[in-house]
C-alpha cells in the first residue's frame, strides 16, 4: 500500500521538472530553427534542419551582448559578495546574540522586501543622480544589495539557527570573541547555506530589470536582461535573435548552477525549510 503513494510523489516531481525545464528546452530548440521553421504552420516541435547560423549571426553582427553580459555577471558577483558579507553578520546577530527585539527586526526586514522595485525608481535615480552613481557598477551593486538583503538575511539566520551551539561555546570559553566565532567557526559550518544563498541572490541580481534598465541608461553598462530587450525591431519581432542571446545569456546561470547543486541543496534543505 505505500508504494502507490510513492509513485504518485515520483509522478508529481517528474511532471514538475518537465514543466519547469519545458519553456527552456523551447527556448533553446527555437535558437536552433531557421526563420522559416520559427514560423511554419503547423509548428515545428523539433528543428528541421538545426541550425547553429543564429549563434554565428548574432555574435558577429551584435558583439555587444558579449558586453551586456559580463556586465551582468560584475554586478551579480559584487551584489552576491556585498549582500553575503552584510547578511552573514545580521542574520548570525539576530540568531544567536539574542537581542531583545530580534523577532521585531526580522519582521521589519521581511516587510522592507515587499516593497516593489518600481515604487523606489524616482527617489533612488534623484539620489543616484546627485551622488554620480547612474551608469556605474557601483550604483547597481549597491542598489541590488539594498533590493536582496532581507532575503539574504532571512535565508542565513534560518541557517545558522540549524547549527549546533556546542562548537561556539567551546570557542567561548577558549577565549575567542563573537566576531572570531563567526569567521573562524560559523562560516566554515555554514558553507552550504552561503553557498545557496549566494547563488540566488546572484541569480536574482542576473535577471533584475526595472533598476537595471534606469539606472544603467548608457548601452556599454548595460545588463544582459535589459540589453537583449531591446531587440526588438520597429515592424517585427527577430525571434530568433531573441531566443539566440537569452540561451546565451543563461549559460553562466546553469554552469554555476551545476558546479554548486549539492551545496544549493543542502543549504536549501538544512536551513530554508526550516
């Protein structure tokens, strides 16, 4: 009798992950088509013939994706450090130094993460404007940290509130201090839940728009999401430009992706789900 219901939790995974995975495998068998299997009725579930013309095309008449890009990825590794570095502090603060008002706190974070990013567009480009942040790396960093902390913060104080507190008070009373504690004991334990919320913060920095598009107005600081956007021609939609630089564009995300999955689910697992 309770193999039936494992089936049917296998079932549900599988129709999962092929619904997630479903619009990429799209995406990428379009990159693949020619223009007139794009639009050839009926569609064209498999390319007919596969091409790679769209991937030569684009990077030798549109070199400037390549830009947008690595734009992309300085941003996200200097939000990612940033928002890791702040986060790591606050979020060991609130779980382990037992403040009075820690529980206070982490609402008050939680509810500064429900603010839209559009909401905060006037006033953050007037500032941006007088402090000469507009069109520099600087500026989005530090704008992206701002927009990720609370979730960086939340995602680490569950973690840490998973480690045991036996190795930190043996550190005590060999004499090492909080902050010692947690660079030298704290870190290293808490690896895979850095690591996960590394990589979505990173992952959430990648695909930010709104900000993104006005604070980086100048085409060579442009950021891949928002570069690729405008495309688009003034009388047609080049679907296959489009597909093309969005496969290129996510790349890094599944490379990394990759190389960290048992740290992602592990940090997801011991610390998030908590």
């Amino acid at each position: 009798m309770k193999t039936r219901p494992r089936i049917g939790l296998y079932l549900l995974v599988a129709l999962s992950v092929v619904i997630s995975f479903l619009p990429i495998v799209w995406l990428i068998l379009t990159s693949m088509k020619t223009t007139a299997g794009i639009y050839a009725w009926p569609p064209q579930y498999i390319p007919s013939p596969f091409t790679l013309e769209n991937y030569i095309k684009i990077l030798r008449d549109s070199p400037e994706l390549l830009l947008y890009v690595l734009n992309s990825f300085i941003v996200g590794v200097g939000c990612t450090a940033v928002t890791l570095g702040i986060g790591g502090l606050a979020g060991y603060a609130l779980s382990r130094l037992r403040l009075k008002y820690a529980a206070a706190l982490m609402v008050a974070i939680l509810a500064v993460s429900m603010f839209p990013p559009v909401s905060l567009l006037p006033s953050l480009f007037q500032n941006f404007l007088e402090a000469g942040l507009l069109n520099t790396y600087q500026g989005l960093i530090l704008a992206h940290t701002g927009l990720f902390l609370p979730f960086a913060v939340w995602m680490l104080a569950s973690y840490f509130a998973t480690l045991p507190t036996e190795i930190e008070e043996a550190a005590k009373m060999d004499g090492m201090g909080t902050l010692r504690i947690f660079l030298t004991v704290v870190i290293p334990l808490s690896w895979p839940g850095f690591v996960a919320t590394g990589l979505i913060v990173f992952i959430f920095s990648w695909n930010e728009f709104p900000l993104a598009l006005v604070l980086m107005s100048q085409n060579a600081m442009r950021t891949a999401p928002v570069g690729i956007s405008l495309y688009p021609g003034e009388y047609a939609f080049p679907w296959e430009t489009i597909s093309t630089a969005t496969v290129i564009a996510i790349v890094p995300i599944l490379i990394i992706t990759a190389i960290f999955q048992k740290q992602i689910v592990g940090g997801l697992t011991a610390g998030a789900v908590k």
